[in-house]
C-alpha cells in the first residue's frame, strides 16, 4: 500500500510541475504554499523503506534538503553530521522505537543534535499516543496515513520554534547559538 501511495504521490508531483503557473486556483497556490519546504534539512526515520522513500520524495519536492535513516541507530549516526532543522520519526519500529530514539537524541548535547525539534509521525493515534510523544520529547505529531498538509505544517512549526530559540537573546544580550 505504501509502495502504491508513493506512485501515486510521484504521479500528481510529475502532473503539478507540468502544469502552467498560470492555470494554479488560489486554492492551489494556498496548498503550495503549506507544502513549502525550501531551505529545509529534515531527517526521516522509518524501518519501512516505501515509507521512506515517499517521504523523501515529497520533502524534496517541496524544496527540502532530505537525509533517511531506517532505524534508530542509523538516524543517531546521521544526526550531527546532517545537522537537521527537523527530525521526522516513525514510532513503531523494531529493536528501537521511536521514543528510544528521542530519548538517546535528548541525552546528547545541544551541539551533537540533542536540542533538534521533532516530529513523531505514526498510526498510533489514540489520545495517550499523542501524549506518550509529547512526554518524550516529540514537539509536534502527525497520524499516519499521512495527511501531507498536517505534517508539512508540523515540521514548519518545530524548525521556526528552532530558529526563534537560536535567535533569541540569552540573559547578557547575545544571541543564542547552537
């Protein structure tokens, strides 16, 4: 099914990049707008590789610079080297799921990724899931399937919060860095 709903998705991407500028609705052009990416680093973390690779398809068609992990081991290996504004993460993987993963990047220092804003993405959607992401450090969630709306936004909200810490004064009156 994920294989499925990646053709898809790399269908209409193929159709909407043919199409005039010209012909784009308003509505089309408010869509285009929530599903922009550009300027973006965003690491994906799924065990299931369709899930993966539709993900990076859609982050890099909205302008998103895009690293893939498919575990939690693979993910905290890419972290500081990729330097990600946002991390996208699969709860329900095997070995390490995803709360094992944010609890690892959590422990590690601000400047080896342990302060990166993420984004648990899962079909875990009942009440408690959403407040087990959140209690374990999850800034934002989006449900599976995935609404591309919901997520785009989600991750648009943790990297501007991001970009708003760095750039706030600390208490002498410099500005933050990571």
């Amino acid at each position: 099914m994920i294989a499925a709903l990646a053709s898809f998705l790399r269908m209409l991407l193929a159709r909407r990049r043919a199409a005039p500028r010209g012909d784009a609705s308003p509505e089309d052009e408010r869509r285009a707008a929530r599903r922009d990416l550009a300027g973006l680093r965003i690491l994906a973390v799924d065990d299931d590789a369709s899930t993966r690779e539709m993900l990076q398809q859609v982050f890099e068609n909205a302008g998103a610079e895009v690293a893939l992990a498919g575990s939690a081991r693979e993910a905290l290996g890419q972290l500081a080297r990729f330097s990600p504004h946002a991390l996208v993460s699969d709860i329900g993987m095997p070995h390490e799921d995803g709360y094992d993963l944010l609890r690892q990047v959590r422990a590690l220092p601000p400047e080896a990724g342990g302060d990166t804003p993420a984004v648990a993405l899962t079909g875990y959607t009942r009440d408690k899931d959403r407040a087990a992401t959140r209690e374990a450090g999850y800034q934002a969630f989006a449900g599976k399937p995935v609404d591309l709306d919901e997520l785009f936004s989600a991750i648009r909200r943790v990297a501007s919060q991001r970009a708003e810490r760095k750039t706030a004064p600390d208490r002498s009156g410099a500005a933050a860095s990571r």
